[in-house]
C-alpha cells in the first residue's frame, strides 16, 4: 500500500485546529438551535444504536446527542 503524504495545513484551518480562530460561523452560534442531520452508519452501529431505542426511553436521535452535547 503505498503512503500518502500529509499535506501541511496552513492559513484559517490551521488557526481553527490550534484554537486560535479567527471570524468563523460556529463562534455566533448557540447551543439553544438544535438542527437535525442525517448520516450514514455501518449495519453493526446502527443495530445497536436501534436496540438502545427499543430497551430505553431514548430514541437514537435523543442517545447521540446526549453523548455529542455532554
């Protein structure tokens, strides 16, 4: 398998990884606005994601994102 070489990163990607960014759009967000989204899981993660469903309270949206917002 050939090696791939990593690209430096540099300009505002780089001040955003190190903390120190700059005018981006997650800074005027808040965490009041919940926006949904759809992803696409392997089989196995799903299944279980689903048997948490069905043997909790929770739905599978309402379990990621109680491990995503904590």
């Amino acid at each position: 398998m050939k090696r791939v070489p990593k690209i430096p990163v540099s300009g505002p990607e780089d001040r955003f990884i190190k903390g120190q960014a700059g005018q981006f759009p997650c800074n005027e967000a808040t965490e009041r606005v919940m926006i949904p989204f759809n992803s696409r899981l392997p089989e196995p993660l799903h299944l279980k994601l689903r048997y948490i469903a069905e043997n909790t309270p929770l739905s599978m949206h309402a379990f990621v994102c109680r491990l995503s917002c904590s």
